[in-house]
C-alpha cells in the first residue's frame, strides 16, 4: 500500500457535505474558463447582432445560451441549436483534414463548400429551403403585415426577439409565432438536407418533390399546433400547463373556416392551420 502524506491545508468541499447542485455549479464554472472555439464565437457574434437589430438592445452571450434552452422549445430543436452555435454538425470544413472524404464539405447541389448558413438559406438550388420559406412567410402574413428579413442570426436568436407594434407595446402572439415557424422551418430544412445525404445517398431521381417539401412542412405546423392545445392541460401538466390564452394569441386568426369556430377553439377537434396541403399530379379527382 503506497502512503501519501496529507498537504497541510486542503481546498474544495468535501464529498460527504456537498451537494449534486454545488458541484456541478463548479464543474461548469470551470469549464466555462476553457476557451471558447472560433466559429462559436463567430456564431454568438452573428445571434448577438441580428437580436439587438430587432430589439433596438444588444443581449450578452449568457442570454443566448438560456434562451436555447427555453422549455417552450421542443427538446430536438434545442439540440439542433446548441450544435449549430458551436459548429458541432460535421459538414463543410469538417471534412477538409480527412483523405479521400473532402468532396463531402461540399454542397451536394451547387458544389461549393457548404456551412449550416449555406444549408438553410443561401443554396439557390435547394427546392427545400425555397418552398419552406416561402410558406412560412405565406402563413405569417395571413394575419401580420410584413415578414421580418430572416438571417442566420435570425434562426440562432430569435427566441430572444420581441415584436413591438407602432405603440412599442409587445405583441406576444406574433412574437411566439415567428419563433415556431423559424425554428420549426429551419429544423425540417435540415432534416431533408440529411435525407437527401443520407438516406438518398445523393440521388437525385429521390429527392423530394415541391408537393412532398410544402405537405411536410404543413403536417410539422400542424403537429407543433396539436402540442400546444394539449400543453393547456393542467390535469397532464401541472404548473407547466402552457397558458391557453398565450396559445389562442399565437395561433388565432390562421385557421380555415375561422369564422365557424369559437373564440377560445383550444378544445375543438379538427382545427388544422389554413394550408391545404397539396396532392401529388394524378389524384386530384
């Protein structure tokens, strides 16, 4: 048996007092002191600015970190975010320090080297990006007046935007709103983007159609709408019951039929947003 000899004074907590809460307080204000990679930095750098454009007050770097990590957020888009502000998605660059791979940090549609940027707004050959956009901007201005100009700033803070009416009062429905159709958008932009890599294996003869991009972005809104009226619950959630009237404020007024329904629509069965998803050539009859 090797003896040590104790140090005369001993730092830190002892084991048998501490608590899990204490410790791990200090493990992450430790890791926190580690340097901080380039490209989040860049990152945070880009979601700081497109969020004090909109807010007229720039957040610090903190915020950001809490607000992707916003409960109202589904569990998977907070991972989609945590990974994109700290460039975790092994695309682009990635693959330039890998032999015989680095074809792969190319766009598989425009052939030039491709970023999470490049991927969800900037590639002009990409059906998905165009489509989504475009019925994301085509069901926000069934009730507001003009679609903000979306960046990649954009997508990374906007759950930290707020929307001002000309009274510089919060408009907290369309505040809400805006963030679910960008992060909902971006994230199934993503997951077609893996789709064609992956799964299609870059196959063009399988990629999707305009009609099968709109019908899956529609039925994703709608699904989004469906968690929500099931989020009032308080018997299924307790205090962690979403409010109904910040559900009524946030999808009102993008329904079909609206006028047939009541005011507070939250337990009525068959609301749907008003799109139509399309049907393939051939079965419209």
């Amino acid at each position: 048996m090797i003896k040590v000899d104790a140090p005369d004074e001993l730092s830190g907590v002892k084991l048998c007092i501490g608590t899990q809460r204490l410790f791990y307080k200090n493990i992450r204000n430790i890791q926190s002191k580690s340097k901080q990679r380039r490209e989040t930095n860049m990152n945070m750098a880009r979601t700081l600015h497109a969020v004090g454009e909109v807010n007229d007050t720039t957040p610090i770097s903190d915020q950001v970190w809490l607000s992707i990590r916003n409960k109202d957020i589904p569990k998977n888009i907070r991972g989609f975010l945590w990974k994109i502000l700290h460039g975790a998605y092994k695309i682009g660059q990635f693959w330039d320090k890998i032999p015989q791979f680095e074809h792969r940090g190319q766009c598989g549609l425009c052939r030039i080297p491709e970023s999470m940027e490049h991927i969800l707004l900037d590639c002009g050959k990409s059906l998905a990006s165009r489509v989504i956009w475009k019925a994301a901007k085509d069901l926000w201005l069934k009730r507001e007046t003009s679609w903000p100009e979306i960046s990649f700033g954009t997508i990374l803070g906007c759950n930290l935007m707020t929307l001002r009416n000309s009274d510089s009062k919060t408009k907290v429905g369309a505040t809400r709103l805006f963030k679910i159709l960008i992060l909902e958008s971006a994230h199934l932009i993503w997951k077609l983007q893996c789709e064609r890599t992956i799964r299609f294996d870059g196959d063009k003869d399988k990629y999707h159609s305009e009609t099968e991009i709109y019908n899956k972005w529609v039925h994703a809104i709608n699904m989004r709408l469906k968690f929500d009226r099931l989020l009032t619950e308080s018997l299924r959630c307790g205090k962690r019951a979403t409010k109904i009237d910040l559900v009524l404020k946030t999808w009102s007024g993008l329904f079909k039929d609206e006028d047939n329904l009541p005011d507070n629509w939250i337990r009525q069965t068959g609301v749907l947003v008003g799109m139509t998803p399309h049907r393939p050539p051939g079965r419209n009859r």
